[in-house]
C-alpha cells in the first residue's frame, strides 16, 4: 500500500465536495502567503496567518492619511474618530447584527473581554432571604472564561461548573416560573460557540434557553440569567450570526480571523444588557464630567465610550478594516470558509482514524463528539493522540519535535481547556493535582505521566489551508509513526466516505467518537513503568549502570567546543581557559531580528555554516560563511573601538538579558547572508544573567550564565554517541534515513561543549559529579533534547535522525548529556584551563532518581 495512491485529491472529494474560492488556489497563496513556502501550518486556532495584500493596504493607508489622537478635535483626529466608528460597523456588520442591538467595546484581546464582565458584572453574595449570583460555566470553557471565578469567588459568589450533557440532560421542557426575585439577582453562565480542544460546537440556541429558564443550570435557579459566548475559537473559520444567538456578552480576538493585529480584541455587548454593567475605575475619555476635589464622576452616555479606558488602540483598529476587506477579497466570505477549512479537517480525521499498524492496532486516539459530517457542529480542528502498535500513546512532545523536523506546525498540550483535556483524556481531579507534584505544569513538555498522556496534539485549518497540507500531515503520522506495512481500516473508510452530513444535528450531545483502544474511564495506575522500551517489535533496555569496582578508570576529555556566536558552529580547541560564566567567550555573542528576537537554528538552519573563531592574539572575533568575506569584531569592549553601544532587551529561553548592538557592518554582513534584516548582539559585560534550574548542590548563591539555554556546559560522552550511531544503522533499510550519520557528525549535531571517552553507554546519566583535571564539576541534570540534532550543521537539512532513534531507547523526556557547573576554586584568583587528554574521574549518584 502506498501513500500517493491513498491520500489523492480523488479520495478527498469523495469525502467531502467543496473545496477552494473558485479560481486558482495555489496562485493565491504563492501571492499572499509566499512565506509559507516549505512550511505546513496547522496552528490556525493559535493564530491564522495575514496575506500580504492586507499588509500592503494598510501600510498605504497608514502613509496617505495623519491618524490623530482621536480624542482630540483637529482633522486629523476626527478623520482617526470616524475611521474607528465605522471599524465598529464593519465588525457588526460581519456578525449580521447592528448598533441598535450590540456594541463594540475594543479590548486588547479576547482575554482582556472576559476581565472586563467579570470585574463590571452586578455580582450579589446571598443574604437573609435572598439567593446570591451564581456564575455557571462549561466545563468545556478556556482558561480565561474559568478565571472569571477569581474575581466572582472573592466577592462570595457560587461557582457551579456544568458538563456538556447537563445543560440538555436537566433541561426543562416549559420554562420556571418568574418572581420577583428574578429581577433583583443576576447570574451568569459562559460556554464556548466552538471548543478549541476539540472543535465541537455548541448550539446557539443555549442563550435563549438559559435565559428563559428552560435549560440547566438556570431552570434551577430563579434569578436574571445573561450569557456569554465565547467566540474567539469559532471566528476564525465560520461565521457567528448574532440573529440567531441572544447572548449578551460576545469576546472575540482578531487574530484569530486575520493573522493582523495582534493584542486587539473586543467585546460585543447586546445593548438591552449593557446597562447592568457596573463600572468602578474611570480612565482617559470615559468621562462626560468629574472632579478632582469632589467624589463625583458621570460617565459618557455611550456603552464604547464609558469601557475603553484611556486612548483606544486606534492604528491596530484601523487595520482591521483592511483585514474585512482581504477576507471578502481572497474568500468570498465566512460561509466558503467554513466548507473549505471543515472539509480539510473532515478528510484528515476520516483518514487518520482509518489508518493502522502493521498488527491491526489504530494509529491514532481521535478526541471529539461526532464523525465530523456537519460543519455547523464541528469545526475545523481535529485533537488527537498518537498511538504505537501495542496501544500506547506516543507522547506530544516528541510528536511535536518530529513534526519541527519536518516544518509542520501544530499545537500540543492542554490548549487552556483543563476541563475539555481532563474528560478526553480521563485525568481525574486528583490526578492532575499529583502530575503538578510531579512537576507538570500547564504548557511544559511534560506529556506522559506513568505512561498516561497529559495533553494531546491539535492540527486545525484556516481559509488558505491546502489539500497538500492534509497529504503532508497524514504523510508524517504514516512515516514517522506506523509500523510497516501500514493498513487502512477499509470497513470503516468505506462507512464513513458513504455517510451523508447530518442536517438538523446541531447541537444535540452525541457519544465520543473514539478511534483507539483508550477509555477514558480506563485506569494505569497500577502499571509499573516498564524498564523496556518496544518501538516497531524491537527491545531496547535501558543501561544500567556497572558498580563502582567495575568502572575502567581511563575515561579523558577527547574535544573541547566552543561556540561563541549562539546557534552557530562550533570552534574546536585543544585547550581553553574557564571563566566565571563557562568557557570563556561561549556564546557571548546571539543573532538577533528586526524585532530583537534571538535567533537559532530551529528558524535559521543556515546559521550552523557561520563559522567564528576566535584569535587571542589579536583579540578578535573572526567570522566566515559560504559565499561571504571574513568579517572581524573586537573581543573587548566595544566603547573602545568606536563601535555602536546600542543597548537591546531581548530574551534567551524566557530570560531577560540585556545585549549591546555590535554594529551596522556586521549587521550588514548578516542580513546578507541570511537574506533578511538582523543584527549581531554581545551579552553586556555588566549584565549578570544567573541560571534558573541551578542544582541543590551547586553550591552558595546562584549561578551566572553566558546566553546558554540552561547551565554553563554541556558534556557528552562517545560511548553514548557510538551506542546511537550503531542505531542509526541498523536502520538504513528505512526510506526515511537517506544515508549513515558518521560519528564526527553526529557529535557535532548534539553541540556539546565537552566531549569525553565512556566506558558504557549513557552512564553519564548517572554522575551527580565529576572532575576533568584539576576542575570540579556539579552535573546540573540531563539535557532534554529537541528538533535542533536534526539539523545537519554543515549542509542545514533537515532529518528525522538522530532524535527518532534516540527516541526509541529513551524512556519519558528524550535526554542525551549532562549539564554542568563548575566547582568554585578554592584560589578565586586562579586561572583555570581545560585541556583535550585531562583525565575524567566521574562521581556515581548517591540515589537513582530515575
């Protein structure tokens, strides 16, 4: 069976029909979206991305007309003030509803929305006769909608989650009596239009039945019940008719929909329930009138006018216009978006949860509540688990990183939906409590917990996804996690391919639809981790380290790297001094973009053939690149050669850290190279940068790194690289491994800074310390390792090598080396050196935490 005569576009319309804008889809996206040549982005529901035409407006726009403050009264500003009003409109009008029914109150995002209802909201404690508020949401919520309750619960209000089944389940069929207590306490319950863990999608007809008491929770409770649809996951590919929805609060983010702008968002409030929003800080232009030596204060008579606190983001909402104007252009509208992107996620999930193992056994766990047959209760995102070919889930993190390999872009995790994760995946209460113990945190890499996932993966579409997108994903899944010859399960295929879109299913609970052999009611916690890894019939068994009394006393440091510029190759030395922060100048010096943001070899794999090296003699830093003249930069300080002494702020591995620009020439030189805007960065010399995960034992006080990703150094050991190597070979008859990775080659790749003889594979792993010469070192854990080792540092391809063959014999996180710190000398005032043939004496950990 072979994959070009499985995933065809013939098979994709027998699947589902619509497809496209109706001219030539392919031209559309080499003219707007050229970016995306050699990348499959399937994070739409993180964020879809802008065309350049939308840019292109704006930019035009922006260098014909002066946008003033618009709460000022000069023509320029007034002409900002009607341009922003009628933005207002235009988002109106793309919800099919008007000012007379709903207003627009910009936010800086989605998020930024829900605060605003939860700190206005008319919020009552019960008292002596009087039942107090009661905010009710969705178990299926995001994060930011279930945060409500941090502000709702100080002011002793009743939290009440509901699942999914139980609005329907406990629902009434006339709705509750009236009071008049209806009228005095209000209450608020929020559900999403579209999950974003799943992509399931709730009815609208929810609002009308929540707020007429005829559905639970709210024909339970008397009161004045309002709601909150959360739209942000639902606007980016369909289109949300607020005719046929009375909710009353509407957050939604724009890009979501546009790609462009970012930190942009609004809410949109039905006008009959504005009025019970209670306001209490007042910024900048919210007021008709107020004092300054009086308490009081009346706000402007308008909803948008009283909740946009100080100046609106008034360019950012300008763009949107351009972005209206660059959807309708490209697409036709929201209901050709929704048929595209639904049938790209109707073809892969039907493919997927047909495809299985050599043996039988399904390849995926599909997590959703239908078979994906009507776009008007399923959305486009499809969430699911990767399974190997004894049932067990291959973790996300490690699907993700192979996914890198390949550029294909994709969401793992939780995606701030506890609720939704917890019923898919059968996490209980409890837990999620002891995987926080265990030191998973939400959005960490963290993905299997006594062989149970914590998260899953999610690939969702927007309007300029491709068929060849769905071929390139099901593609990967196929050569990177089925054992051969893989199968399709026909009797399935065929049932689902034959079955005719439902109609009028909107919103009705259905089972889940599970396409693998997980419950989520099933239970492993007795299931002892097993010492033996089977990847593809094959056992791996994990090293276990020799005694003491059995170790060959012979290890020596063989290499000594260095790599002064962040991400690019490595400078080999026989012998190097040690400074305060590692090796002296590594990575002292990082590429960063127009915008200041670091680069590396995961974006940029070409910078792997940016050779510097360092001359001591003349105190420079000399820097080659194929194609390019040798440039030099001054080791010292950058005062003293006249050079720029531009200061950035930039972030290394979520760190502050403060660098000085080195220069236009250089800048030049890069740009050049790397065919984009950048600029080369020195770590400031009096910036002082201490390593976050700094080991108990290491020592008084924290310890300072250079612009590393974790500890001072690296060091891996030959036996474990020869161990993998061997590996790698055994698996050549593999279409997917083109050729042999030779040992030089494959060192290069793990970038460590020491490299030293072994006497067994990966027995590094267990050194709580060791001492190269006359120098102690602290090990400062294991190096958790991701799609960087699949970059060749010479030619900058891409390959599934070493990370697939490293993953096989590693159990839980894919580690190879150790970090270190060096021991402080008991002479502060000593020059340390390390030199290729010291010997190593490691020292055994006293505990296996492992």
């Amino acid at each position: 069976m072979e994959l070009q005569d499985i995933f065809t576009f013939q098979s994709f319309h027998e699947i589902w029909g619509p497809y496209g804008y109706g001219y030539d889809l392919p031209e559309m996206i080499e003219k707007e979206f050229g970016r995306m040549k050699g990348i499959t982005y399937l994070d739409h529901g993180g964020t879809t991305l802008f065309p350049e035409s939308q840019i292109k407006a704006f930019y035009q726009d922006l260098t014909r007309n002066i946008y003033g403050n618009p709460h000022s009264h000069n023509l320029s500003s007034r002409l900002t003030h009607d341009t922003v009003e009628h933005v207002r409109y235009r988002v109106l009008e793309h919800f099919n509803t008007s000012p007379e029914e709903h207003t627009v109150i910009f936010t800086s995002g989605c998020t930024a929305a829900l605060k605003l209802v939860a700190e206005s909201f008319p919020w009552s404690s019960a008292c002596t006769g009087e039942p107090g508020s009661h905010f009710c949401y969705l178990t299926d919520n995001h994060t930011s909608v279930v945060g409500i309750r941090g502000v709702s619960g100080q002011l002793g209000v009743t939290s009440l989650p509901v699942s999914p089944h139980e609005v329907e389940a406990r629902a009434r069929h006339s709705p509750r009596a009236t009071s008049a207590i209806d009228s005095q306490t209000a209450h608020l319950f929020c559900y999403p239009a579209q999950s974003n863990f799943s992509g399931r999608k709730y009815p609208l007809s929810y609002a009308r039945g929540i707020q007429t008491g005829r559905l639970y929770p709210a024909c339970e409770r008397p009161g004045r019940w309002l709601v909150l649809l959360d739209a942000a996951a639902l606007v980016g590919s369909s289109g949300l008719d607020l005719q046929e929805n009375t909710a009353d609060f509407i957050p939604i983010s724009f890009y979501k929909m546009f790609g462009f702008p970012t930190g942009l968002g609004a809410l949109l409030v039905r006008n009959e329930a504005a009025a019970i929003l209670r306001k209490g800080y007042f910024g900048g232009g919210t007021a008709a009138a107020y004092l300054a030596g009086e308490d009081y204060f009346v706000p402007k008579s308008s909803v948008s006018s009283r909740f946009e606190d100080g100046t609106i983001s008034f360019l950012d909402v300008i763009s949107v216009h351009h972005g209206f104007e660059a959807l309708q252009r490209l697409t036709g509208g929201m209901v050709r978006i929704q048929q595209h992107t639904f049938g790209l996620a109707r073809y892969s999930y039907v493919m997927l949860s047909s495809l299985l193992h050599s043996n039988g056994q399904p390849v995926a766990h599909v997590y959703c509540d239908n078979e994906f047959q009507d776009p008007s209760s399923q959305g486009a995102v499809l969430n699911f688990n990767v399974l190997d070919g004894h049932g067990g889930v291959v973790g996300y993190s490690q699907v993700d990183k192979l996914a890198s390999l390949f550029n294909i872009h994709i969401r793992t995790g939780c995606f701030c939906n506890t609720g939704a994760c917890q019923v898919f995946l059968g996490i209980s209460n409890q837990e999620v409590k002891d995987n926080l113990e265990a030191g998973h945190v939400c959005g960490d890499s963290i993905d299997l917990v006594d062989g149970r996932p914590t998260g899953s993966v999610r690939v969702s579409f927007g309007y300029m996804s491709t068929f060849e997108d769905c071929q390139k994903f099901l593609s990967f899944i196929v050569n990177c996690f089925t054992d051969k010859p893989f199968r399709m399960d026909e009797e399935r295929l065929a049932r689902l391919k034959l079955a005719v879109p439902f109609v009028d299913s909107v919103g009705h609970f259905s089972p889940s639809a599970s396409n693998g052999q997980l419950e989520h009611k099933t239970d492993h916690r007795d299931t002892a981790p097993s010492l033996i890894s089977s990847t593809n019939g094959r056992e791996i068994r994990i090293h276990t380290p020799k005694r003491p009394e059995e170790r060959n006393n012979t290890q020596i440091l063989t290499n000594i790297f260095i790599y002064p510029i962040k991400s690019c190759a490595a400078f080999e030395v026989r012998e190097w001094s040690v400074g305060p922060l590692g090796l002296l100048h590594d990575r002292t010096w990082m590429v960063v973009n127009e915008n200041g943001v670091c680069l590396s070899q995961k974006r940029e794999p070409t910078l792997g053939q940016v050779q510097p090296r360092i001359s001591l003699a003349s105190n420079a830093l000399h820097i080659t690149a194929p194609g390019m003249n040798v440039i030099t930069v001054p080791l010292g300080d950058l005062k003293e050669q006249n050079l720029s002494q531009r200061t950035c702020q930039s972030k290394v591995c979520g760190d502050r850290v403060q660098t000085v620009d080195c220069g236009d020439e250089v800048a030049s030189w890069f740009s050049e190279f790397l065919g984009k805007p950048c600029r080369l960065m020195k770590q400031k010399p009096d910036f002082i940068r201490n390593m976050k995960k700094a080991p108990e034992n290491a020592g008084d006080g924290p310890t300072a790194v250079s612009l590393v990703n974790e500890a001072q150094y690296l060091l891996i050991s030959r036996a474990s690289v020869e161990m993998l190597q061997e590996r790698i070979s055994g698996r050549l008859d593999d279409p997917s491994i083109p050729q042999a990775i030779s040992m030089q080659q494959l060192i290069a790749r793990f970038r460590a800074n020491l490299v030293v003889t072994g006497t067994n594979p990966l027995e590094e792993d267990d050194w709580s310390g060791l001492t190269i010469g006359n120098t102690g070192f602290r090990v400062a854990g294991r190096c958790g390792r991701c799609q960087m080792i699949g970059i060749d540092q010479e030619s900058g391809a891409r390959t599934q090598e070493p990370l697939k063959s490293l993953s096989d014999c590693r159990q839980g996180k894919v580690t190879f080396g150790i970090y270190l710190l060096q021991q402080p000398m008991a002479n502060s005032s000593a020059i340390t050196t390390l030199s290729v043939g010291s010997p190593i004496a490691p020292e055994l950990s006293k505990s296996d935490d492992y």
